[in-house]
C-alpha cells in the first residue's frame, strides 16, 4: 500500500490557474491515453482538498457527461476544509467524509478503509504537501502538460531537496504530456 499523489501539472509547475482552471489541460491528451486507468483500479481511498472538491461542484454536468456520474469515484474520499461544504448532488457511489486539521488520523482512517490497494492524494499541492510533511507520503506521480501559466495554484508548494526525491520513471504520453514517477525516500 502506497500513499501516492498523482496529479497534472503545466511545464511551470501550476496545478490550475489562480481561479482554478484546468482549461489548459484537457487539450493534452485523454484519461483514457494516459496512466489513469491503471492507476485509479488500485486506489482504496482518496483525499481531496476543499478546491479540488469544488471544482468537482462546479464541474458536475461536465464530470457526468464524461464518466456517466457527478462524482465518478467508487472509492470513499476524505475532503479536507476549513468551511462546511455542499454535498456533492446526485447518487454517490461511495463515502465523502468532510474533515479537517492534522492529515495523519485521516490517513490512518483511509488505510483502514482501502484494505491492501493504495491511498490517492487528489489535490491540491498544498494537502499532499502536509502528507508529505507527516512523513506519509510514498509517491508522486505528475504528468507534467506543454503549457505554462506564468501564475496559479503551485504543484507542490514545500522545498523538497535531492536525495528524497528519486526518478523511478518517465513515459510519454502522446505530444502534450510527459509523465514522471518519483518515489519519496525517508528522510535520512
């Protein structure tokens, strides 16, 4: 079991601009091209920041003419916020648990709940950074897209120096993404 954040990026490291648009991105390439599928069949559990969250609101119509549902996940989610959340609208396959504060009792939870198949930080950069910074966080898995923002939402806004960073993999995906594995090694 692995504590994994797989997430999208712009070539300068934006995960969204700074209103939370992934406009720029799905120009790139298709879920169905890249590592997504394969990646999502061994996720138990997933963790998702209040931004991301919302953006699946606003995005719902969008989201369900794609994947036939609003919130497409069959796994239960953790979203972390500070604010009370709407509901997500529809039928929901799955547990969404509204939580907040220290990300360790959560992770704790979501192992429990995703049995031996591994834990997905959705989103944003800050939360798999606090993963990250609890000592929980195993990989980082990034499509990196040929688009650049000049400003926005950071991919991962925490100062993390070689050796911990250790390139297990790149593959490319068609000619608007690259995809870079790197395993978090323990701090020394």
């Amino acid at each position: 079991m692995k504590t994994q954040y797989y997430t999208a990026s712009s070539l300068d490291g934006f995960l969204a601009t700074e209103d939370d648009s992934l406009d720029w991105l799905f120009p790139l390439g298709s879920l169905e091209s890249s590592s997504y599928p394969g990646f999502i069949a061994e996720v138990g559990a997933l963790a998702m920041g209040s931004a991301t969250y919302e953006w699946m609101l606003r995005h719902a119509q969008e989201v369900m003419a794609e994947t036939g549902a609003a919130w497409p996940y069959t796994q239960p989610c953790w979203v972390f916020s500070s604010r009370q959340l709407p509901p997500m609208p529809g039928e929901i396959q799955a547990p969404i648990h509204f939580v907040q504060g220290d990300v360790r009792p959560v992770h704790a939870a979501m192992r429990a709940a995703a049995g031996n198949k591994n834990l997905w930080v959705v989103g944003g950069g800050d939360l798999a950074g606090q993963f990250y910074d609890a000592g929980l966080l195993d990989e980082i898995i990034v499509q990196i897209g040929s688009a650049t923002l000049g400003q926005g939402k950071p991919l991962f806004p925490r100062r993390v120096l070689s050796p911990r960073l250790q390139l297990e993999a790149v593959r490319q995906m068609g000619s608007g993404m690259a995809e870079l594995r790197y395993r978090v090694a323990p701090p020394l």
